[in-house]
C-alpha cells in the first residue's frame, strides 16, 4: 500500500500550492503545472543573451497524481486510483475528472540537454564554460564568414591529389563511429578450431 502526502505538505511554492488547488475545483481540469520559482521561460529574456534564450525549452517532469476530493498527492497514477477505489470514488463519478495530475516545469537547455529548476539556475548554467563553449560554435555558424580558413582551404585545394579515396571526410566519420560489437564469428571459429 503506497501513502500519499497532502498537498499541502508538498514540497513546491506556496503559489503553486494556490495554482493549483484551483484546478482541484474544476471538474474539467486532469493537469496541473508548476515551476518551482514561479516563473516562466520569458523570465529568461531580460536575464540572459539571445543565443543562451533560444536554447531555452521547458520540460515537464511528472510530480504525482492527486485525488480531486481529498486532495492527496501519489507519486504513482495506480497509486491514486487505488485509493480512490477504495476511499474517496467507490464507484466512477459522471462529469468528472477525479485525478488531477500535477507536473513541474523545468527549464531545459536544448544544448546541454540539462534541467533546472529556476531561470536563476540556468543563468548560472549559462555562464558555465561547456555551455559557452557550445554557445561559440553556434554564434560562428550565425556570423558571416570571416574565418582565416577559407584561404587555408584554397591553397589546400590547388595541391590536392586527384585520389577520391583520400578524402578527409571519409576518414573522419569512421574515426567517429564506434564500433563497439565484437565479431562473435571469428570467436566461435577459434573455439571450432582448437576442438
Ligand atoms: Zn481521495
Ligand atoms: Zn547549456
């Protein structure tokens, strides 16, 4: 038997906490969303850069399910419904929704693919040097090329051989894919043939 916690036990704002025992009182309502600083990703506009506000998404992260009538909060949906079963909707109720499920919104940077709770904790993330160093390459794909490469690349271009198979390109997706299957065949040769 799981226990649920009172909603107003949970550990979320106080806001949050009035945000949603609104929903609790609509009958159409099924979910509810919070952020844990009350906020929204617009928030992160005036806090950090362009580049860092695109990179922005919000995430959802599944809280728990409460019961509409006693307000209790389980982390589980088959928790809930157990316990409505028994408890609080014996029998299905008509025009109805009886759970209500409640989700936090966290901000996600797409880049990093990492989540926060607070637009203070992404500004901070923003100003972290993996984050930045992503952050670089995407301002060097914006900008207009001004790169020193290109004349690299010409002079490269005048003295490359006209052998097709030594293209850099080629060699460098197959340094990138791993080939982690070992080849069981060859294994099962060498048992066969020391037999
Ligand atoms: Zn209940
Ligand atoms: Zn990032």
């Amino acid at each position: 038997m799981t226990f649920g916690t009172p909603l107003s036990l949970l550990q979320i704002p106080q806001q949050a906490i009035k945000d949603v025992s609104i929903k609790l009182s609509d009958p159409k309502a099924n979910v509810a969303q919070y952020t844990q600083d009350c906020k929204s990703i617009n928030s992160l506009k005036s806090l950090v850069n362009s580049v860092d506000y695109s990179c922005a998404r919000e995430s959802t992260v599944d809280v728990g399910y409460i019961c509409k009538k006693c307000q209790t909060v389980y982390p589980a949906k088959d928790a809930c419904l157990a316990h409505q079963k028994t408890l609080c909707y014996p029998t299905p109720p008509e025009n109805i929704q009886p759970l209500l499920k409640l989700e936090q919104i966290q901000y996600e940077c797409r880049l990093c693919t990492d989540k926060w709770s607070t637009v203070q904790e992404y500004k901070m993330h923003c100003q972290g040097e993996s984050h930045k160093t992503k952050t670089a390459h995407i301002q060097q794909k914006i900008s207009p090329s001004k790169s020193p490469a290109t004349s690299h690349s010409t002079v490269q271009g005048t003295t490359q051989p006209k052998d097709s198979s030594h293209t850099p390109t080629k060699s460098l997706s197959s340094s990138i894919t791993p080939s982690p299957l070992p080849k069981n065949d060859s294994k099962e040769d060498q048992k066969e043939a020391s037999d």
